[in-house]
C-alpha cells in the first residue's frame, strides 16, 4: 500500500510539470521493419525486423511543435534473387531525425499529434551475409531520408508510429542500386 501511495504522489507530481512545460525532454525505444527496395528486377525484398533506442526533445509552440532526436538503430534488409541466392545488409547506425508537428488533440493526459521532417543516418557497422555477391565498400558512411507519422501521448508516456524512407541510395554499386524503407514503432517515457 505504501508502494502504491508512493507512487500516486510521484504520478501527481509529474504529471503537472509535463502537461505544462514548453519543452520534453524523454527516452525512447522500439522496434523497426526495415526493407530494402533494389533496382534490378531479379530480386524480391524482404523485411527484417531490429529495434532502436535513443533519446528526444520536444519544443512545444502552441499546436505545434519540433522534436529533434537522437538514436542508436539496427536496419537493413534482405534481397533473394530468382536463383535463391539471399543477400542481407545488417547495419548500424545513429539516426537523428528533425520533426515538424502539429498537436491534432490536446485534452487534459490524453494527446494525438501527426509530425514529419528529415532524418540523417550515419552508418558505425556494417554487415553483409557471408555468400553474397555485394561489397561492403558500396554501402554509403551516412544516407539521407524522410520520416512522417502520427504519435499519441498519455501522461508521461509516449507512443510514435512512422514510416521511413531514405532519399538517397543507401547501396550504390555496379550490380545494385538499393534505397532503404522502415516502418518504426517506439515507445517513449518523458522524464521532463
């Protein structure tokens, strides 16, 4: 019973301070869908699931918003050519995307919002699968992309949903031309 007191005075202290600040500061994790889309005809894309962690800040401007961010990410993809043949990229990266929003619902704990904006990727590892026919040397150190979607707050905690594609070829060589595609879902704790 304790606990539980403890814990409600905790929650009724934050929860003020976080409805009314101009700024969040929070962290955030997830997992990603990622899949990479090709330029030759011979392969078909799969998606390959990995996860994300990292931090945000959002600066609140009346109904609307900006929201950078910063996190450690796993993506890549796998290309199966005709033949049977798969190809997979593991990478790991630091993303950090710059979003635009805009707050659709603001009532009381309970907020929904929809953002958009770029993100930049800087590659720290990268993998590909023993067999393939693709060189490590083509994968490009840092790529360029968009993210756009919707979150939802409540209390203390958020929730985002986006989709993410790059603009830029993520492997550029002689055989392959590839962009990368993911669908990201985190999930977010605002400690400020």
């Amino acid at each position: 019973m304790k606990r539980i007191a403890i814990i409600l005075l905790f929650t009724s202290f934050l929860l003020p301070a976080t409805a009314q600040s101009p700024i969040n500061l929070g962290l955030k994790g997830g997992i990603n869908s990622a899949k990479l889309t090709s330029n030759l005809d011979e392969y078909n894309e799969e998606s390959i699931s990995k996860f994300h962690a990292g931090a945000f800040v959002r600066v609140n401007l009346g109904n609307i918003y900006v929201q950078p961010e910063g996190y450690f990410n796993t993506k890549g993809g796998e290309l199966k050519s005709t033949s049977g043949v798969v190809s997979s990229f593991d990478l790991k990266t630091v993303d950090v995307p710059v979003l635009l929003g805009v707050h659709i619902i603001k009532k009381g704990p309970l907020g929904v919002r929809a953002n958009a904006g770029p993100v930049f990727s800087f590659v720290t590892d990268k993998e590909l699968n023993e067999g393939t026919t693709f060189n490590r040397d083509y994968i490009e150190d840092n790529f360029f992309g968009w993210q756009y979607g919707v979150g939802a707050d409540f209390m203390m905690f958020t929730l985002d949903v986006r989709m993410e594609n790059s603009s830029g070829e993520l492997y550029s060589g002689p055989d392959l031309e590839s962009k990368s595609k993911s669908f990201v879902i985190s999930l977010g704790i605002k400690l400020l």
